[in-house]
C-alpha cells in the first residue's frame, strides 16, 4: 500500500455507484457506553442482525477491539470474517475509506479527514485519533493504495451515481465545523478532484435533528443512474416536510452528468421518535460525548439502506409505515431480494442508521 500525490480524478479513478458489484462490505463493531445503551449490548445485536443479512450477498469483514474480539466472535457467524482494529466508535461509512476503481477494474481508497462530525466545539465525541486512522488501515491490511484528501468529510455525506454525479447536502458540507476557510467552489473542487465527478447536486438541509449536520444518506440516494428516492412526509406542520420539499425542487431542477432529468422516488418517513427514558438511563454520561439524553429527537429515515449485491438492507422501526417502506423498495429494485431489520432503531439510538455503520469495497481486479 502506498500513499500517492495524486488525485482519483488525474489517475483516471472514480467513486462507483454502490448498487455496483461489490467485493464486500466492512463494518466495526459498537462498544462505547456513552453512545450505546446498556454497555452496547442492544447496539451489538443489531449491528450483528446487519452484518448476518449482509453476508447472504456479499463477504463482511467485521472490524473489532481487542477486547471485544472473542465476544463478537461469539456473536457472529464464521463467514464473517473478524479483524482487530482500534477506533473510537462504530461508523464505518464515516470513518472509513471511500473507494475508487478505474476503467482497467483497480481499485483504491480515498482516506478523508476526520473530526467526529464537528470537532472539539460541536462535535460527538473527544478523542477521535483512532477513527482517524481506520482508512489508513483498512486500505493497508485489504492493499489497496491510499489518495488524502485535503478535506474534513464523512462518507455519509456524499452519494454518486457512478457516472459523474454527486449528491451533497450544504448543511453538512459547507457548515463552518467542518472545512471553514474553503468557500463552496474550493469543496466542490476537492470533491471533484477526489471523486472524479463533474456535477455536484447541492440539497440544502439534511433529515431534521440529524446529529451529523445533515448527511445525505439519510435523506436522499442514487438507486440507479438517473433515480433518486428521497424521504419524505406528507404533514406539513413537520419541519420535514419544508427541507424535503426543498430537496425535491432542488432534484426536480437538476440535470445529471449525462444530461438526465432524475426520477425522484419519495419515501414516507415513520413518525417522530425519541430517545425514551430507559433508553437514556442505560447510557453512560461522559464529560468528553454529547449528551444523548431522554427525549431527543432521533432521525429516523428508511433511506439509510444498504444496496448489496442482490440485496437491500434496509431498517425497520417498529412503525406503521415499515411494511410500505419495504414494498416501496421492493418496486425500486425489482432485482434485489428486500431484508427489513427489525433491531434498527438500537442503531438509530447511536444517531446514524445501516448505511453509516457499513462501507462497500467496489468488485475489481485487486479487490
Ligand atoms: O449518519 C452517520 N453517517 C453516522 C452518524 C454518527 C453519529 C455519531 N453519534
């Protein structure tokens, strides 16, 4: 693995769509008690419900402490494969590399900064040295040669299409906790450069009370070149329904890459949820986390799936909009067998959902 000086977009590299042949998938395993509930034990079984529906599709490469390594390997079927790895929480999307692959089907990662969704002022957590680190790594131990890239982005925050199209929200990327002495132009620029994209669809805000400043993935995804699906509500008094009206309009004005027109596909949101009281009464209470107290509002979205390889992985909310969410999907993709995931709001709770605990390796040669 070598760290090179030069850009995705210079080498002819580019970030593929992720419903694209995959390789695998990686994940990390959630342990940190001032995050997860009850020592992280709810957190787990869900995490392992994702990673068992997962590894139907595609290999899964589960990222653990040391100290965590014989429980989780207790936990989790021998197909999954099981690596010691330090880190400081259990978001692979955000953490973890973005990868690029090029016309000849090599592929290589993109390691971006870090700064746990807004740094010392806003951020989630202090310290996050050991996240920093896991893209570096995980390229080092699968050999995958490593771009860094000059900016502070999560691997949420950005969706392609694989035909030069990216989906970023300006609440996330422009907000002044993540690169604030670059102008839109300069992201947009970086973005270009580091993902080989040539137009960037800008949506305003993300999902409302989204704890990482508005990540796209839990508002709006590529399904296809050419489509989107978007979460949405129809009550209009729900402060959702203005931003996903906006993004609507925005996507509706939009032309791709190739000069498309998208098909936007909405999604109904499930109904407001919150932190309840026993749920926060199992978090421990740390001076160094934000608070995840009782009442907080959680972001719950069913665009937070995960497209494997004839699979969607797609989380479920104990809400009577799930089984529509999962029809609605089952239209989307005709090809895919559809996997609801019943322990997700034990992933909500965390302030994220499958796509963020989860990074797919594109299928290449040296992948
Ligand atoms: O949405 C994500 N990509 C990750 C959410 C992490 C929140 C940190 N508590």
């Amino acid at each position: 693995m070598q760290t090179l000086n030069t850009t995705p977009k210079a080498d002819g590299f580019w970030m593929p769509g992720e419903f694209e042949p995959h390789a695998g998938c990686w994940m990390l395993w959630p342990e940190r008690p001032d995050v997860w509930r009850n020592g992280g034990k709810p957190a787990q079984r869900a995490y392992a419900q994702v990673a068992m529906a997962i590894a139907e599709f595609e290999p899964v490469t589960m990222g653990v402490s040391a100290t965590q390594y014989e429980h989780a390997r207790h936990m989790l079927p021998e197909s999954i494969r099981i690596v010691e790895i330090s880190y400081d929480d259990a978001w692979l999307r955000d953490v973890g590399p973005t990868m690029v692959i090029n016309a000849q089907g090599e592929v290589r990662g993109v390691d971006w900064y870090f700064n746990a969704w807004g740094g010392l002022h806003s951020g989630q957590y202090f310290p996050w040295d050991k996240d920093e680190l896991v893209a570096q790594k995980l390229l080092e131990m699968e050999r995958f040669d490593r771009y860094r890239a000059p900016l502070i982005l999560e691997g949420g925050s950005i969706h392609v299409d694989g035909e030069g199209t990216l989906l970023v929200t300006e609440q996330c990327l422009l907000h002044p906790n993540r690169n604030p002495k670059l102008r839109q132009a300069d992201i947009e620029a970086y973005l270009k450069d580091y993902l080989n994209v040539e137009v960037v669809i800008w949506l305003g805000e993300g999902v409302h009370n989204d704890e990482t400043n508005g990540h796209v993935d839990n508002l709006c995804c590529f399904i296809r070149p050419g489509e989107v699906a978007l979460t949405w509500t129809d009550d209009e008094r729900d402060p959702q329904h203005e931003i996903s009206m906006d993004a609507y309009q925005r996507l509706l004005a939009a032309v791709d890459a190739k000069g498309r027109k998208l098909a936007i596909h909405k999604i109904h949101q499930p109904d407001p949820m919150f932190i309840t009281d026993k749920e926060a009464r199992g978090i421990d209470i740390m001076p160094t986390s934000s608070l995840r107290n009782a009442s907080k509002p959680l972001a719950g979205s069913y665009i937070n799936f995960y497209i494997a390889n004839g699979g969607i992985i797609a989380p479920q909310f104990n809400d009577h909009r799930d089984q529509k969410a999962l029809e609605t999907l089952r239209v989307l993709f005709p090809q895919h067998k559809i996997v609801g995931i019943p322990l997700a709001r034990d992933i909500l709770l965390g302030g994220g959902n499958i796509h963020c605990i989860t990074q797919q390796i594109p299928l290449g040669k040296n992948s």
